[in-house]
C-alpha cells in the first residue's frame, strides 16, 4: 500500500482543494523517479553483500582474520519490495 489509510483518507479530505494544482505528468515522474532510486539502492546492496561475502572467504582461505563487521545491517530480499512515499 503506497499510503496508510489515515495519508490516504486526508488525502481524499483535501482532493478537491487541490484540483489542478498538480501536473499528473511531472508526479508521475517524480514517483517513477523515486521508484528507480529504490531499485537502484536495492541492488547495491546486493553487490554490497557479495562482495562482502567474497572478501570474508578470500581471508578466510588465506588463513587471516577478517577485519569486517560480523553481520552486516544490509536485509535484502529476491522479492522487490513495494515503494511507499518513504524509501526505506
């Protein structure tokens, strides 16, 4: 859901205040913006986590203590998540 029921039932309240304020055409960019810039976060942090992963086991066959963090913060998941108005 791209907006919680209480955004969204403001955002009805105020709808007709708002006619013709907004160009359709450059909100949907912006929101086809804003989408890309998630996917394109969201892949990083898969290259992060690979590489990550590589650096563990190349010190790992080298015998050497890996200077990284244990876990790392990066959650991604194979599924897209879906955008809201925040990019998480």
């Amino acid at each position: 859901m791209m907006f919680s029921d209480d955004d969204l039932s403001k955002l009805l309240v105020l709808a007709p205040s708002l006619e013709g304020k907004f160009y359709k055409n450059t909100c949907l960019q912006i929101y086809k913006d804003i989408v890309l810039a998630c996917e394109v976060r969201n892949q990083a942090q898969r290259v992060l986590k690979s590489l990550v992963k590589e650096a563990r086991e190349s010190c790992a066959a080298e015998g050497e203590q890996a200077d990284l963090p244990e876990k790392t913060s990066v959650s991604v998941s194979d599924k897209p998540e879906r955008v809201s108005y925040k990019c998480q």
